[in-house]
C-alpha cells in the first residue's frame, strides 16, 4: 500500500534490502517506532516531541493556525547583528582598492617564477650540502615548469645548528619568496630541519600545482611571510550563503583557497535551510583571492572585506534580525492572524530553547548530559557508539521525510553494529562516516587507551561534548519556565521569582551576579543539531544582578514580568524561593542527579562546578514587523534576498534552486513584490483548534490541507520581521503564533 509517497509498513516481518545489507523488522520494533500506522492516515513523528523536553505553555490563549514554516529555505533569512548593534548585510562582492597596491607587489612576486634561478641557487650553495642544492633546484623547475603534477615540500639535510637554520630561512626569505619555510624534527632528539614549500598564498601557473595529500598539515595558514605591519592580521568579510550550513561553507572556501577550516572565525553558527549573512575572519588572506571565488562558489557568495586586528570569536554578536515567511496559511480569519501577530509583538514569547538544542539524532542530547552528570562513563561512552534501539526505524523516518542518502545511513547504522558485535576499531573506523566527528574521535582514543571511557569522552571536541551537559541544564530551564506559566501565569512577577535588579536595590539588596564568566560554558553546538540560533549563551551584561522578589517589591510595583529569569543551573547561582525550584530538584533527582553535590571529580562534567547563569524568562521580539501577503505561485520567493538587492545594480551568477522576486522590499516597511496581491478580507478560512494543542505532536495529515504551491489559486503567506538577542530561538516566537510544533519533521509533512 502507497500512500503519499511513502510505504506504509505493515506490523509483520518485512526487509529493506539496499547495498546488499538485509535489516529485520520484527513487530515488536514495530510497535516502538516513531511509525503509526492507522486506517486513515500514516503519520511519521520525531524521536523526541516539544513536550518531552519541557516546552509545554504559550502566553496568549488565542487559537492557533496553519503555516508551513521553511517551505522554501528563502523563506528563512537570517542576518547576524554584530556587539555594535549593526546588521550585518552583504553589500559588495569587490575588493577594496586601498589593497591592491600591496596584493599588487605579491602578484610582483609571483612573476619571479618566470625568470632564472641560477644566481640564487649559487647563493645557497654557500649555505647548503650539494644534496640540498639538487632538491631545491628540482623543485624551482618543477615549479616554473607549471607542472601538472602535486609540487611536493622538500626537507633538507639535519641541522642541529639554530643559527644556521636561521641564515637558511632568511636566505628563502630575501630571495625565493615564492617558497616558504618551516623548521620539523629531524632524525633524532638533537636535530632539526628545515622544510621548503611552495607558498600558496601567490598567485602562479599551474592551477593543480598547490595540491596537497589528506593528512599534510596545511603550512600556509599563516598566509603570506611578507604581510605589511599597517594592515590588520585577519581579513574579516561577510559571508552570504543559502542552504548550507556554516561549517560546510567555509569548509568548501578553505577547499578553495589551500587552507583548514579552523583557520576560520565566526561568532554564531546559522541554520542549514535558510538565506543567512554572518561576518567571518580569516588569518593572513588577501581580500582579492577571496573575491576571485565568487565566480566559482554556488550557493555561496563572499564580500565587504575589511582587515582587522582581531579574529571572531565564538559569541562574539548581539543576536540575529529573521526574516520569516510562513506560507500556506489557513485560519478561522484574517482577525485570528492579526490577533496572533499583534500579540507576539506586544507580549513576546516564552523563551524556551528550542528542539534543536536536544539533538537530531534517536538519544536526545540531554539522556547523554545525564548519564556524564552521574559519572556514568562507560554507559555514556556505550549510548553514544553502540546502536540504539529504534535507530533503524528512525533513520528510515529520517529518510522518507528528508530524502538522504541512504547508503550513508546504511554505513552508519552498519558500522554501530560492527563494532558492537566485534569491538574492531580499525575496521569500524574505516566504516564510520566521517561527519560523526564524536564517534570518530572516541574511537581513536579507545585505540590508544582501551577501556578508558573518560579519557575517550574528553577526546570529542569541547564545543561538541559540552554540548550534553548544557542540554540537560536546557531541559531543565524549560520545565522550570512552563511550571512558572502554569503557577503563576505570564502578567506579572509572582512573590519568590528572580528578577534582574534595577536602580538603587542593588546598594542595598544582597543580591548575586545575573550571569558568569565560565569558560565550561562555551557553547557551540554541532552543526547538524543547529537550527537557528543565534549564538552561545555568553554574560549579557556583567553589570546586571539577581534578587528575589519580595512583598514589597510587588507592593512598590518596580519590576515587571520582563524582569523575571530563571536559572541555569550552576554553583554560583540562586533559584527562585517559591515552587519553581522544587521543579529543578525533583526532576534532576528522577534522573539521579544532585544540584548541590557532585559525584565525580571531573569539573566539566559536574554542574556543581560550572558557575551557572540565568535566562530571560519571556522574551519580545525587537523591532517586530509583520504583514499578510497573498500570491499564486510557490515558486516566487516572497522576500528579497542580500544577494538579490546587489543583482539590482550588478549582474551576480549564482546558481540556485529558487528564483529571487521580481519586485524590491526594503526593511521598514514592507514593499510588495509586484506579484503580489493584497489579503482578501471576504474569504475566510476553518481550521478545527482542537487539533493545534501545545501539548502535542499534531497529526498532520488531519490539518487542513493547503493548496498545492504550484496552483493558481491565491493562498495566504504571513511575513515577520524581527530581532532577537544571542542564544534565544525564532522558532519559539513561531510556535506561539501557530500553537503546533516547530519541529522540521511536522513542517516537512505539511509541505
């Protein structure tokens, strides 16, 4: 049986056959999948729901309606605001003329790769052994031949003397810059030597001649040797993307230009399905090089550069301005959106943090901060590598709704199961895709130290393994905040919260810090578990304080429910002195976790040595806009992009699935796009409210349906525009407007 596109499975025995790998499924896997199977309607759900992670409460009581969030990645823009309060747009893809004069003299340089070598070789004769001399003399004609083939380092004979090493490197340095140099470990403990390369930052014939073999550690991150002292180290530019993450972009620049994508930085990882701009900075690039991408990127463009003194780090923003366009509305009328749209700019929303902070994979993110918060090493190190129940079944939801590849999911699930049945590292190593970068590297530590469960979980990347414990505290935070709602409502603040402290209290008041340095905070969570967030949780601002509200506080009436904060919980923390607190015990103490007492000495796995912080508990959007917006044909983007604006005035060659609109919009207020038509007040539209509860998954095949986005038939989109601080989700904001989940599986179903 077909149905929609997908097969519904039956509750028997059936097998998947792909790549000549059988997979069984009994009826008892069956039974607790993420796959129902009813008469009616199939209905595929996510491994984990908003109401599982705590995200159980809205503000306003005002009915839902139906909006298919990212129906179209142009749908989703996102534009970073840097600490100055700017936003960040990508408005030229030029370099900047005050460089060309120095980019000039480099390409100078590289001229020198036409003329003779002969008196310089002789030159370094005096300096070196004649077995020296041959291999620089081979390798100054291969490369002034334009060979096709790798230019591979040369390494020169030991040399235990520093200050001939030193004559050496000054030698290349005066008169071979087109090489540079570095000192390796010779033979033995006592000597060193000197190794020559080609140096990639100049420009040269031969466009294969600067490849290098996986695993040689890339020398020409330090950019050229000859860098002049007026300019800034680090080349900051602005990078425009669509439909890629920010790992992956940058991964493919760096590609491009000879270098490692670490040698990357940036203050905020944005979101894989949307049109997102963000600054960058790079170590020692000439503006030109990367301009010169543009012609050959896809999907990814590069401009507004600038040098800088210092790199981006992580954090390093005040938050994002979103672009938002839900398509495919349906509503009881035009008054329930506009009640909606009203309400969320006047009262915001509940601050939660968002699906994506708990993972994308079949064990939430915060089972494995848990089981590292108990000290449970092994187990944690067994939930992350061993297969996982349910995993099958999830993959292959994963698979119909986003349309994977499914041989890599069939090598993921394959290798789990290898190394389970076999404990081989080696050939599960060879198995594993590369992405699943904590898998890999715990698998290389267990290699060197087998059965050292800890030393293997501190090898996965910090950003990445810190990730756990913060979703556990982020679970926490969220149940706390929808049991605040629920007691106390969303009005005003209620006897016993915590309020960030105003005026002349804090002189008087004993109060506490409202948030920490803490450098075991640093959060960067995996790209592939990031929506659109914002950015790190970093200290807002050093100078708030925290205090707890008092009868003559709410008497007095100085604080208002934007005040309230809860906590993440921490060592250097207070929590609220009324009900809400009891919510992060008990359920901390359900998962045999004590807030107050650690069970184990390892500090970045303990909450008890993390400082802790606090979060805004409602949150407005800033500079919020909406309008409704009616068009027939789902192919028409409904908001102009950073990239369309500069193909106004100059021709851009971007390859791209989706055609930019025909008309202009500027920020404040919306312009329409000429395809557009304004919102129809006589036709009204049902949608039966008791299938949009908060509290749960809806089934989405029993919404309304929308029109197909190919038909003629006017349908509704409503359009926002707003701005959020770092670390908040602007599918939070979405949710109180639609009352149904967020999650990208129940969006793709309604699409």
């Amino acid at each position: 049986m077909w149905r929609y596109g997908v097969s519904v499975l039956k509750p028997n025995n059936c097998y998947f056959q792909c790549k000549r790998n059988f997979f069984s499924f009994s009826k008892s896997n069956l039974k607790k999948s993420p796959i129902n199977n009813s008469s009616n309607s199939l209905t595929i759900m996510t491994t984990i729901t908003e109401s599982d992670v705590g995200i159980l409460c809205s503000i306003s009581n005002l009915p839902g309606f139906r909006g298919i969030l990212k129906q179209r990645y142009s749908d989703f823009i996102v534009n970073e605001v840097d600490n100055e309060g700017n936003v960040v747009h990508l408005t030229s893809l030029d370099a900047p003329p005050e460089t060309q004069a120095f980019e000039e003299g480099e390409t100078k340089t590289s001229d020198q790769l036409n003329k003779s070598y002969a008196s310089e070789i002789e030159k370094f004769r005096s300096l070196a052994c004649e077995t020296d001399v041959d291999s620089l003399e081979t390798l100054i004609n291969k490369i002034t031949s334009g060979s096709e083939e790798d230019i591979s380092p040369i390494v020169l004979s030991p040399d235990s003397d520093k200050s001939h090493r030193t004559a050496m490197h000054n030698f290349f340095k005066e008169n071979l810059r087109f090489l540079v140099t570095d000192t390796v470990d010779g033979p033995d403990s006592s000597s060193k030597c000197i190794r020559v390369r080609l140096n990639s930052g100049n420009n040269k014939r031969g466009g294969n001649s600067n490849k290098r073999k996986r695993g040689d550690k890339p020398y020409d991150s330090r950019g050229s040797s000859h860098w002049p002292e007026h300019l800034g180290k680090f080349l900051r530019f602005h990078l425009f993307k669509e439909n890629k993450d920010t790992q992956e972009a940058l991964g493919l620049i760096g590609k491009m230009l000879g270098i490692q994508t670490r040698s990357f930085g940036f203050a905020g990882t944005k979101d894989k399905r949307s049109v997102s701009t963000q600054r960058v900075t790079v170590f020692k690039q000439h503006a030109s090089r990367l301009a010169a991408l543009n012609e050959r990127l896809i999907g990814i463009k590069v401009g507004d550069f600038c040098y800088v003194k210092e790199d981006l780090l992580l954090g390093q923003l005040l938050g994002n301005r979103f672009t938002i366009t839900l398509r495919g509305v349906v509503a009881d009328s035009e008054d329930t959106i506009k009640a909606s749209a009203e309400s969320l700019g006047r009262h915001g929303f509940i601050n939660y943090f968002g699906l994506q902070r708990f993972g994308s994979g079949s064990v939430p993110t915060h089972h494995i901060g848990a089981t590292l918060l108990r000290g449970e090493w092994k187990a944690a190190a067994s939930i992350i590598l061993d297969p996982r129940e349910g995993d099958i079944l999830f993959y292959i939801c994963y698979f119909i709704l986003f349309w994977q590849s499914v041989f890599n999911m069939l090598d993921y699930l394959k290798a789990r199961e290898y190394y389970k049945e076999t404990g081989d590292i080696d050939g599960t190593l060879r198995q594993l895709p590369r992405h699943l970068v904590a898998e890999r590297a715990m698998l290389q530590c267990l290699k060197k130290c087998p059965g050292n469960y800890l030393q293997a979980l501190k090898a996965i990347p910090r950003t990445l393994r810190m990730m756990y414990v913060h979703s556990y505290q982020s679970y926490l935070w969220n149940h706390a905040a929808s049991v605040r709602v629920q007691k106390y409502g969303s009005n005003e603040v209620a006897l016993g919260d915590l309020v960030y402290i105003k005026g002349d209290d804090a002189e008087k008041t004993e109060v506490v810090p409202s948030e920490h340095e803490d450098d075991s905070f640093e959060d960067a969570d995996d790209c592939s578990q990031l929506d659109e967030i914002s950015g790190k949780d970093l200290p807002l601002k050093k100078n708030n304080l925290v205090k707890v509200i008092t009868a003559a506080d709410i008497s007095a009436g100085n604080y208002t429910i934007e005040d309230a904060v809860l906590p993440m919980p921490g060592s250097r923390i207070i929590y609220p002195t009324n009900e809400v607190a009891d919510v992060y015990h008990d359920m901390a103490k359900k998962d045999g976790i004590s807030l107050t007492e650690s069970v184990h000495s390892v500090k970045e796995f303990s909450i008890t040595s993390m400082t802790g912080s606090y979060r805004r508990v409602f949150q407005k959007p800033i500079d919020f806009q909406w309008e409704l917006l009616s068009y027939t044909d789902g192919n028409i983007a409904l908001s102009e992009t950073d990239l369309d604006k500069i193909a106004k005035t100059k021709p851009v060659n971007l390859v791209k699935e989706e055609h930019p609109t025909n008309g202009t919009e500027s920020e404040e207020p919306f312009d329409h796009p000429d395809e557009l038509e304004s919102f129809d007040d006589d036709k009204k539209f049902s949608i039966d409210n008791d299938e949009v509860e908060v509290s749960r998954e809806v089934d989405p095949l029993q919404v309304h349906s929308a029109p197909d986005s190919n038909s003629q038939e006017p349908q509704k989109a409503l359009k926002l525009a707003f701005t959020l601080p770092a670390s908040c989700y602007a599918t939070m904001a979405i949710r109180e407007l639609l009352k149904t989940s967020t999650s990208v599986a129940f969006h793709k179903t309604l699409n």
